[in-house]
C-alpha cells in the first residue's frame, strides 16, 4: 500500500472530517492512518494480517489489530465508526459481498479502492491474448494474490445490485484523476460508499 | 562472562508496610512485606517506571541473576525481555519487579509467622485476589515515589493484574500490556485449577494447610497439580513434536514406570517444582485466578467494566495457546474498542502454546518491543 496508495491518500483525506473514527481494512504498514491522524487528527484503527506490518504500524503510531478479514468484522459493533476503509485490497478478500455489507454497518460509510480491470491498456493486453500486467496489477496470473477480478463497471452493478449507494468515484491512471469514462480510463477506482436511505455524508 | 544485555547481578530488596491491608475476602492483614528487585534507573521525572507482574510461579526475580557464580541457574524468569537493549529497555525504563502477596519467595504468605499466634499462617493466610495484589503494588509504588507507571506489563495471570491496575488505579497507568491473558477464566480452566487443588489437598502430608508444623510438605500433591497444570501450558502440536510416543526402552515394558518420554518429562517438572514451591501459595495461587473478573459487577458486560480504564493498551495472544486462547484477548480487545481506547493487538504464531508468553519468537518480541519504544519516558 506504501508503494502504490500515496497518490490517493489526498483524496480519501477529503472524504474525512477532523476528529473522526476511523478502521482501515488491511492497512499495511499504517502509512494511510498515520497520514489521517496528521492531518485530520483521526482515532484510527487498522487491521492487518502480516507480522512486519503489524510491528511497522506500531513503530508508525497507529493503533493495529491483527486480525484476519476472512472472518469477517462480527467484533466490531454496529455504526462504530465514521469511515471503514479498504485500499487497494478488496481483489484480495474472497467473500466480497458480506464484507462489504459489514462495512457498511461497522462504519457509517465506506471507502473502498481497487485495480479496475476495465482499464484501457488491459483490454488491449486481453485483446492480444495476455492477461494484464501493470504497475496496479503487478502479478503474473499465477502468483497474484488477488483472488477478484473486476471492473468499474461490475462493481457498480453489484453496488446497484446490493443497495450500495455510490456517493462518490473517482478514478486514476498514473497517480493522476482522469475525466470521461471511468471504466475505460480509470487504472484505479476510488469510491464513497453508503447505506441505501441513509443521508449522504454520513 | 559478561552479558552486555543482562542487568547483571542483582539483590532483592524488602519492603515492610504497617498499615492495615482490608482484602477483598473481609480479611484484614495487619502489616505485611513485599520483596522486590528493580532495574535501571527511575528518571528525575519519576515517569520511566514499569511494573511488571508475575503468572502462577513467577516471582520478583524477572531479569540478572543472584549468583554471579552460576547466573545460568540463577536467572529472572523474563531475562529474555529485560536489559540493555532488549526490548523492555532497562536503559531508558526502571524496571520494577514484586513477589506477590501470599507468594513463597520472601513476600508475606502462608510460610510468614502469623503475629497472632507466633506459629506460620499455614492454611490461615487469608485468600488474596488479583485486586489485593494490586493493592500491595500500589503501596510499593508510593514507596518508590513512582505516581503514575509508565506502563504495567504480564503475561497470563500478571496480564490480568496489568488489566487491574488500569481499572483500580486509572489515572496511575500510561499503558497495560496484557499477553496471552484473559478477562477471566472459563470452566474449564477452573476445573483444571481444581483438580491441582485435590492432588493437594488430598496428599496426607497436608495437614489441613499446616504442614509446617510437622515438618512435611505435600509434595506428592504439588508435583501432581504441577503435572496438570504443565499439561495446559503445552501445546498438543509441541508435545507431538517434542515427545511424540517415544518409549525410552524403544519397546513397551507393560509396568508403570517412565515408559514414554512425555511421562519423564511432566515427572521431571513436577519434582523440581515441589521441591521450590510451596503448596499453600499454589493453592491461593490458583483461587486468585478463578476469582479474576473484573465483570462480575457489571452484569458480566465487559465492556461496562473496562469503561473507567484511561490507559493505552497492546495486547498479545499467541495462536496455539489454548489454556487462555486468542479469543479470550480479542475480547478484551473489543471491550478496550467499544470505551475508544488506543490499542493494538498482535496474534503470534508460536507452536509453544501458553508457555509461548516467556519465550522470544521474532514477531512477539519485534511487536512487544516497537511497542515499548513508543512509550515516551
């Protein structure tokens, strides 16, 4: 997340207000709460899997937990928190859909990133018969650990499917947000997720 | 040999106190000692002090050793963690360990002359919980003019007193670090602790508690509930691998002698610790921890409990420990979350189950330690 997850820490900044709750979903080494306990002086916690990260996250001030996401987030209570936050990992979780549900019920909104398959030169790797390989998508299809592969696209169908409100998307290529069709120029996709019916910002 | 990580050499130090110490029980103990040893330095701020808090057979003796001849044989029960330059630093933190109330080290306990009738307390030391142990370390802190810890740290049973301190004391603990601990125990570690108690009490050598007296011990008790309890500290996995079914005649002599080696180990165990503990202290021991739930007063809502905590908190549990297993720190864990605590929680993978709390796997000791740089002092 260090490596790749700067260019959106501003961005996802913006969606938090000062003081907030905050839980990062596989936080790494704590870089993203560090960054939100600075500048928006957050109580953040971040739950991670890896032993060298969960020590990283304490040696970067940030609260950690390390815990495993397969089982789900039955210990946290209900609207416990303002933001739940999953950065460029949700093509890591097998079971999508319940986590993204729980999320929504630990936290009053949910903020989720991912490498979107949809993405322009992808199509083209896929059109020349090659899976994607690039700087989000760094694995070959063999030793990738991501067990999800999905676009923009889908995953606004499975929001509309599920009752997930789509607040807010941003999408990136290079760091940078891009204009004009999401799924196409969009290597990554950012987005502001909400409970159908409840009022938005949370 | 000179260890540049041990604190070296060190001398126990006795702390007589006068005053009257209510207990939790209704009892009254009239004065009372505690010995202890401390490392390092108290800074001029007095803010550096940490305490750490010993399990069922620990002791005050946590780091150096007392005989410069045999420092192997002679060693603090958690030398691996305390020194210069491991992880609980004794160059920037004092360090302060205590035998606990009714221990069989030299605080007062069952082995201390009772002032009302000359002779040893023996069975008449009152029962002490973990909230009266807290109590005396209170007094001891007045003592070393520490006002507030800078953290209070222990695994298993001394996790729980950790857990005390920041409920009994709140404003005097900056951290508690609990490892491989639990906010109490469950029936089957009380019917674990119960069966310890039988061998002891049943041992004819007991005298009802006052063995002292006629010059015995109920070592055959001792050494059973040691052999119980040894069992839980294990893993199955460790044991597997340690022992397995290996027979130290390499075929079955159908008697009941040491066949498998397993059987030679927990006798092993069993012997050497009847021959340094005494059985009234295990008994108490073992009732201090079954009384432990800081809950109980609140309708068993945890979270209710921990609500007057104002400590930071990191908490470690180790993934093969099944005597106080990973879940039972999540959920103090998840206590500490719903009252906003600061807390962070490693999961170690160490096959050494609940014994693993004492040993010095990479990842606990790299979490434990960035944990303990953190603290400001």
């Amino acid at each position: 997340m260090t490596l790749y997850g700067r260019f959106d820490f501003d961005y996802i900044a913006r969606w938090i207000s000062p003081g907030e709750r905050v839980l990062d979903l596989g936080c790494g080494d704590g870089s993203l709460l560090r960054y939100l306990q600075e500048t928006k002086g957050i109580r953040g916690y971040g739950v991670e899997l890896d032993p060298g990260n969960v020590t990283a996250c304490i040696q970067n001030g940030v609260n950690v937990l390390q815990f495993d996401l397969e089982r789900g987030l039955q210990g946290f209570e209900d609207d416990s928190f303002d933001h739940v936050i999953m950065s460029l990992s949700l093509q890591t979780v097998r079971h999508t859909v319940p986590l993204l549900k729980e999320m929504l019920r630990v936290g009053h909104e949910a903020v989720v990133s991912f490498p979107n398959f949809g993405y322009g030169p992808h199509r083209e790797a896929i059109a020349k018969g090659r899976m994607p390989v690039s700087k989000h998508l760094p694995y070959q299809w063999y030793d990738s650990p991501n067990v999800r592969f999905f676009t923009i696209a889908d995953f606004d169908a499975l929001c509309a499917e599920q009752g997930i409100q789509v607040r807010e998307l941003l999408a990136f290529a290079d760091g940078q947000p891009v204009g004009g069709d999401p799924n196409l120029k969009g290597e990554v996709g950012l987005y502001r997720l909400g409970r159908q019916g409840s009022g938005p910002g949370g | 040999m000179t260890d540049p990580r041990s604190v070296g050499l060190v001398v126990p130090q006795t702390a007589r106190f006068d005053q009257e110490l209510p207990l939790k029980s209704g009892a009254r103990l009239p004065g009372f000692e505690l010995v202890h040893e401390t490392y390092g330095n108290l800074n001029a701020a007095r803010s550096n002090a940490v305490l750490v808090c010993h399990a069922l057979s620990g002791s005050h003796h946590v780091a150096g050793y007392h005989d410069a001849a045999d420092p192997d044989k002679t060693l603090g029960w958690w030398d691996n963690l305390v020194g210069p330059g491991k992880p609980l630093d004794t160059r920037k933190f004092f360090v302060v360990g205590v035998n606990n109330l009714g221990g069989c080290y030299g605080s007062t306990g069952p082995r201390s002359l009772n002032p009302e009738t000359g002779k040893p307390y023996g069975a008449d030391f009152p029962l002490v919980t973990v909230e009266d142990w807290v109590e005396a370390q209170a007094r001891l802190a007045d003592r070393l003019g520490i006002d507030t810890w800078a953290a209070v740290i222990g695994g298993s049973l001394g996790g729980m007193q950790a857990l005390q301190w920041t409920l009994a004391y709140p404003e005097r603990v900056r951290h508690g670090i609990v490892i491989a601990s639990a906010p109490k125990l469950s029936a089957q570690n009380i019917a674990f602790n119960e069966v310890a108690r039988q061998a002891i009490l049943s041992d004819p050598d007991f005298h009802g508690g006052h063995y002292y007296e006629h010059g015995v011990v109920p070592r055959n008790g001792l050494r059973l509930a040691r052999m119980v309890g040894h069992i839980t500290y294990l893993s199955d996995d460790q044991m597997a691998e340690k022992f397995g079914r290996k027979l130290r005649h390499g075929e079955p002599r159908f008697n009941y002698d040491v066949e498998f080696e397993i059987e030679s180990y927990l006798r092993y165990q069993g012997d050497r610790f009847a021959k340094s503990f005494d059985a009234n202290t295990y008994l108490l021991t073992t009732k201090a921890l079954d009384y432990f739930d800081p809950a109980f007063d609140y309708d068993g809502d945890l979270r209710a409990a921990l609500a007057r905590a104002r400590a930071d908190f990191f908490v470690a549990s180790f993934t093969t420990d099944w005597r106080f297993a990973p879940e039972r720190s999540r959920e103090i864990v998840y206590a500490l979350l719903h009252n906003g605590r600061r807390v962070s929680y490693a999961e170690i993978d160490c096959d050494a189950g609940h014994d693993s709390f004492l040993l010095d796997s990479p990842h606990y000791h790299a979490a434990l330690g960035a944990y303990l740089e953190g603290i400001s002092a």
